[in-house]
C-alpha cells in the first residue's frame, strides 16, 4: 500500500521560502513520477511540478517556474519542494502524489500542507 506523508508546510512572509518534504513508502519507486499539487480556497486542484524518480528529471507549471525546485532522497524515499520568492497567490494546501513512469492518471495522493504566504 502506497503512502505519502506531507510535512514542512506553515506561515511565511512574502519573499520568503519554505521547503516542502513527502516521504513516500509501500513500495520502490523507480519506476514512478512524484508530483506536488496545490489548491488554493474556492480554485481546482493544480499541477505544480513533478519528478521522474529513476532520472531525477523535473517539470514545472509556469506560474513557479524558477522559484520551486523539486528533488529528491533516494535512500529516504523523499521528495523535496523548496519553494523561494514565496508570493501570497502561493497560498494552499500542497500535495504529492504519485503515478506510475508511463501513466496518466495520479492514483496515490498525501493529505497535503497548508502553505499560506502573508503579504
């Protein structure tokens, strides 16, 4: 059984930073994408960025492009987001989830982070 178990996430001044953690167990994950999720109040759920485990590629959503960075520990099975230039549109539950290399759809979800950036 997969499980991701978000942390890190808190109250931070704009321009600040944070640093969002995801330990993931159950399984190897070698063969998965780790992506982080966010949804603010009252908006849909959103694709912030992801990373290949077996490769470390990344990808970014351009709305954090250049202040988030996704890496990860491969012997702690965790995912990092550390976020910089933090802007209060930032605001929202984080989540990680997690899908298999060649598919579509994210099966396994965390319980997300509150981030909420003042301004």
């Amino acid at each position: 059984q997969v499980q991701l178990v978000e942390s890190g996430g808190g109250l931070v001044q704009a321009g600040g930073s944070l640093r969002l953690s995801c330990a993931a167990s159950g399984q190897t994950f070698s063969r998965h994408v780790l992506g982080w999720f966010r949804q603010a109040p009252g908006k849909e759920r959103e694709f912030v960025g992801s990373i290949t485990w077996s490769t470390g590629s990344t990808y970014y959503a351009d709305s954090v492009k250049g202040r988030f960075t996704i890496s990860r520990d491969n012997a702690k099975n965790t995912v990092f987001l550390q976020m910089n230039s933090l802007k209060p549109e930032d605001t929202a539950i984080y989540y990680c989830a997690a899908r298999g290399t060649f598919s579509g759809n994210y099966p396994y979800w965390g319980q997300g982070t509150q981030v909420t950036v003042s301004s």
